[in-house]
C-alpha cells in the first residue's frame, strides 16, 4: 500500500491518500485517506497480538529504526511514499483533516487507551491531567468528549486562559501552589501524567481519592521515586500505558470524528526542521509540528 505523506514531527504518525494496493488488500482502495502509527509489526501469534494488543507484542516492530521481517529497517515516514502492511493501516474519517489528525496516531491513542481501560470514561467521573503539551491538549480534548469532569495540573499559571478557555477544561490547578495542591486533596478519581521531564509523584498521589489510579504516560530519563506508604493508606495504583493496538486506534479516530477531536498544530515545509526544533527545544509551538513532506516534494520535481 503506497500513499502520499504528511509527517508529524516524531516520524510516526504519517496520513495521506492511497495510490496503490497490493493484490491482497481487501479494507482499502486507491483514494483512500489513511494512517500508519508508530507500529508495522509484530508476532501475530502472542496474546497481545490475539487480543488486539500489538503494541505489547514482545516482536513488535516500530514504523522507524527497527529489524523488519526481511532483514531491512524501517525509516519512518520520511518520504513521498510509503509502503505499509494492511493491517497497520487505519482509515481516516473524511471529516478529519489530513495534518490535525496525523498527532492522533500516537499522541491521540496515548491518551485515549487508558481513559477507556481504566474506566475514567464513566459519568461523574474526575480526572487530571499533567502537563498541557502534545499529550495533554489532546487529553483534556478527548476527557471533555467522554463527557467527564477535567482538571488540568501544570507548574505553569499563565496556561490557565489556554486549559479552560481554548481546550474546555473544567478547571485548572498550578502544581507549585501549596494553597491549591491542599484544597485539591483527595478530588480526582484518576489522573494521566503526560510529562516526560522528572518531578515528584507524591503531591499528585495526594490528590486521588481511595482507590484512584495515576497513569504515567511520559517517560524520563530518571526513574520516578515511588512513595509506597502514599499508596498503602488509599489502596491506589500507579500505571503506565503505552499507545494502544489497531484495533483500538480505529476505534480512536471513528470516537475523534464523531466529536470532532483534532490536535492543535502547525504545518511547516521540509525545509524549516532546523527551526522548527530550534522552536521545540524552547517549548514555541502549539502543540505539535506537522512536515508536509508530499507537498514540500512535489515543489522539488522538474
């Protein structure tokens, strides 16, 4: 299956239109919108790849830098087109436009699976979310779409305007602010931390209620200190999760498109990279970048 590419930055979440199948390709047609996410293998054999789970498939294959069955690597998304098996192919939903939902492929399906597997979907439901960057703006997007109660937790008091006013979240809570972590306590039913940089767990474990659970979503370069007691005294779960399989992730675009759930990005050439991580590394952009490399291409051919 060939298709023309947008990219988003991390060179995983690539969505374009079909140009050619296979002779074995039953699901999509040439006009096609598609997706390919950050996986194109695994097993097929396992219990996770049975229960629709390739993304803890132990043989998994990511869509760039990994073995792939032949021997060869993969590279991503980086180019006019790409070739991809049918199975790690997602359909589109007409009403989603092409470079806002490439994010969803991994930053969507990061948060989607475990609002859903953890049960934070159910009404009267509060949750948190950590950080409002790529994960988290879409996080309190899709939150706000199961229809339950968000609060949105950053060190950061000027994102307040942007959490409640542009995203819809119910309110907003500045981690450093003693006063506002203590009248929090014990008020949300599940939280997803989406950052990636370290910090604490302990004040955020104080804000779950008995029985709460904290996702780790992100990933730093330290291991977190885990505070056992904190756990102990309100029988609460720390978690991670990661992604979310095929299955799963067409399940996520059909729910975005029936509540019209697209990340907030910003469509750059091929030829901007450099600035554009120059832009990351000081946290200028909302939220994520998106390289049109088909139509950066094309104006390169004679």
């Amino acid at each position: 299956m060939k298709c023309t590419i947008y990219l988003e930055y991390c060179r995983h979440e690539i969505v374009g239109v079909v140009t050619e199948v296979g002779c074995k390709v039953e699901k999509f047609k040439v006009g096609d919108k598609v997706g390919v996410g950050c996986l194109v293998g695994a097993c097929h054999s396992c219990e996770s790849c049975s229960d629709h789970l390739e993304n803890y498939c132990s043989k998994l294959i990511l869509t760039y830098n990994m073995p792939n069955h032949d021997g060869t690597r993969t590279y991503g998304g980086y180019s006019d087109t790409m070739v991809a098996p049918e199975r790690y192919v997602v359909r589109i939903p007409d009403n989603l436009p092409l470079a806002a939902v490439a994010p969803l492929l991994c930053a969507g399906i990061t948060v989607y699976s475990p609002l859903k597997y953890f049960g934070f979907t159910q009404p009267g439901t509060h949750i948190g979310i950590v950080g409002l960057g790529g994960l988290g703006h879409v996080g309190v997007k899709f939150a706000k779409a199961f229809g339950v109660k968000v609060t949105l937790i950053s060190t950061s008091p000027s994102k307040k305007k942007e959490a409640i006013g542009h995203l819809g979240a119910d309110s907003f809570l500045v981690s450093r602010d003693p006063e506002q972590m203590q009248a929090a306590l014990g008020t949300m039913d599940g939280i997803l931390d989406t950052v990636s940089a370290i910090h604490p767990l302990l004040p955020l474990l104080g804000l779950l209620k008995n029985n709460g659970k904290l996702i780790l979503l992100g990933v730093p370069e330290k291991p977190h200190e885990l505070p056992a007691f904190s756990l102990i005294t309100g029988r609460k779960t720390v978690a991670g999760s990661g992604i979310g399989g095929m299955k799963e992730t067409q399940e996520m675009l059909d729910f975005a498109a029936k509540h019209n759930v697209t990340a907030d990005i910003e469509v750059v050439p091929m030829d901007y990279v450099n600035t554009a991580l120059e832009r990351l590394a000081k946290a200028d952009v909302r939220y994520q970048f998106v390289i049109d490399i088909g139509n950066t291409l094309s104006a390169t051919k004679p």
